[in-house]
C-alpha cells in the first residue's frame, strides 16, 4: 500500500504541474516541516534539510546533506535519484541552471533558501506553495485509509494513557508508556504534549517531572503516524473523581466542539466552523478564552503533517472540500479549572463529514 499510495500522489502532482504549466518544481523539506517533501519524494526526513527537483516528465531527484539520509533514502525510494550534497543549496542552485529556460514553481516558498530565491527573476521561479498545499488538504482515498488508522491508533494509544495515568506517576513516565505501546505496533513518530494539575495550568508542554496527585487534570493530545500519515486525539482526565466546576466546564468544551463538527461540511470555510466552536464560548461569557491570548487554534488540518493547513480560525477563509481531515479541538485555558482539551478528527465529506475518533467523549477519571 506505502508503494501505491506514493504513486498516486506522484501522478496527482505531475497532473497538478501540467495544470499549472510547470516544468519543474523545487521542492524544500526537512524534520519538522516534511509534508511537502514527502508529498514529492515519499522521503521521510529525520535529519538536515533536503531539496527535490521534480519533472513533469516524472524524474525526482532529491538532495540531502546528511550522508545517513542519503543511505536511507536510497533504500526507501528506489524510484527516486538521490545525490549526496554536503553543501546543498551550491548543488542544487548549480542543477537549476540547466532548467533557466524553463518555467519552475518552489513549494513552500517561506523555506527555500535565500540564494535560490534571489534568483528569482533570473530563474522564473514562481511560488506554488498554493498548488501543493491543494493536495495535501484534499486527500486522496488511499490518504484518508491510512489517517484512519492513524485514528485508529490514537484511541488505543489514549485507552493505555488512561491506565497508564495514576498518582505520583511523572508526566514523562506516561509519555514513555505511550511510545513504548506505540513503537511496539508500528508507529514510527508520535507528536504528544500534556498538561498535569489545575488552574495554574496554562497549556500542555513536554513532559516536566510534574507528579501526578488528586484533583489534578491531565489533558494531552496524541498523534501517531502511519505510513506518513497523522491522526490525533485530544482528551481529558480527572485523578480522583471530577469536581462539579470541572464537569461543568467540560461540558462547555463538549458542546464547542460538537458544534464544530456539526458545522464541518464541503462549501464552508475554516472561519465557519472556528466560530461556531467560538460562540459557545461567548454565550456564556468566555469570549476572551478564545482569543490568541489563551488559545492557538480551535483545530487544524492532519496530513502528513501532525499540524498541517488549514487553520481552524476565524480569519481563515480556506474552503473546505470533500476528503479535508481536520481534528476539531476547542482547546483553551478555563479560568475556574484551569487549560481543558477535547479534539476529534473527521473527514469532511459533501454533506457533512465522518467522525474517525472512537474514544468516548468524555471527561474521563482514573482512581485516586
């Protein structure tokens, strides 16, 4: 299927160039920001940067500057050129003067480096981060299989969380339960954050030392990745059993982001479905809370990248099409309880959207 589904993606693009009339598209990735990349290349990069050149008439050719990348990726992507570059913007600002006559797009334009866009004019290089961020937001089925069991695995993950959650445990020590259950079924990346205590707590971090105790909220978000691909979960528990004011408050959380999903459907934008989380809020005084003072994003997109476009706010008026997947996440600080989680990832479809999270939505509580 892995083999497959970077076929079809590779013929998606190659189609994608020709619309656009391209001949060439420079494409940049490297550890944290891949989707591109991998979009591309099929190349996961775990260390240094990389360039790709891709034709239109199908040739790939990927430049790393870790030689360790390098062996790698000739094992990976057998369909793909790789060139050992230790400089790599020399080698590959050298490789585009063969293609000066002919029309070249780069994709994400805010990453490539500085000498090759200088060379802008000279080169006819043109921004076609737009064209990219296209495909990557509108899946392909053999796409949403596999978030699918991403999400898949974000529940399980989540249920060993729970039981992994008891007091004087570290916040690290259920960190490492969750990898171990994860590396033990495959997943090779997890992005996961967590927050432990009350209302002092602002946000969910990395792991700190911080012991669990009664009373405590635990909130995190989980997500695995499968073949490239990224599901994530967003839940919340009580060490002991929840007070009144953090039942009440999460019921708030829940029916925020029950109004997300219920608005989440082809022809509306991100704005619709950040405000209509939002306004639960507001109706009952919170309005402050979901603003960037407290709160990041009331969701984003999940791809092949854990945090990925489009943005779930109200000033983004990015269209939502069949095949998006979004988790919808109305995650923010709560001025009695403290920072509150709740996130499920759906598919949007053109009548609504499927719901891929399992996992009860919950204020869930572990013993004390």
């Amino acid at each position: 299927m892995p083999a497959l589904l970077a076929q079809a993606r590779k013929t998606r693009l190659i189609g994608a160039m020709a619309d656009a009339g391209l001949d060439l598209l420079v494409v940049y990735g490297n550890a944290w920001q891949n989707d591109y990349l991998r979009y591309a290349t099929d190349f996961g990069i775990l260390e240094g940067q990389a360039l790709a050149l891709v034709r239109q008439d199908g040739q790939v050719t990927l430049y790393l500057d870790s030689p360790l990348e390098v062996d790698r990726a000739q094992i990976d992507c057998p369909d793909v050129e790789v060139v050992d570059a230790t400089d790599l913007v020399a080698a590959v600002d050298g490789a585009l003067d063969r293609f000066r006559s002919q029309r070249i797009g780069a994709a994400p334009q805010r990453l490539i480096p500085r000498r090759i866009v200088a060379r802008g004019q000279d080169l006819g290089l043109s921004d076609q981060t737009a064209l990219i961020d296209r495909l990557l937001m509108g899946k392909l089925d053999q796409e949403v299989d596999a978030i699918r069991r991403a999400a898949r695995l974000a529940d399980s993950g989540y249920a060993v969380f729970r039981q992994a959650a008891r007091p004087g445990r570290a916040d690290y020590e259920l960190i490492a339960e969750i990898e171990a259950f994860y590396r033990a079924h495959g997943v090779d990346d997890n992005f996961q954050i967590i927050g432990v205590g009350g209302p002092e707590v602002r946000g969910m971090a990395p792991p700190s030392g911080k012991r669990l105790k009664r009373g405590d909220m635990v909130t995190t978000e989980l997500t695995p990745c499968v073949d490239g691909y990224y599901a994530q979960i967003c839940r919340t528990l009580v060490v002991g059993e929840p007070s009144g004011e953090q039942l009440s408050a999460f019921a708030l959380y829940r029916a925020a982001m029950e109004a997300g999903i219920a608005a989440v459907r082809s022809g509306i934008t991100a704005a619709d479905i950040a405000r209509a989380e939002n306004e639960v809020f507001r109706r009952h005084g919170l309005g402050d809370y979901v603003t960037d003072r407290y709160t990041r994003v009331r969701g984003h997109g999940v791809g092949l990248f854990a945090d990925s476009k489009p943005h779930i706010l109200e000033d983004v008026i990015t269209p939502i099409t069949p095949g998006m997947t979004l988790i919808v996440h109305p995650n923010t600080y709560h001025p009695v309880v403290g920072y509150m989680v709740l996130g499920d990832v759906v598919v949007a479809t053109e009548t609504g959207c499927e719901v891929l999270t399992a996992t009860p939505r919950e204020l869930f509580s572990v013993p004390a």
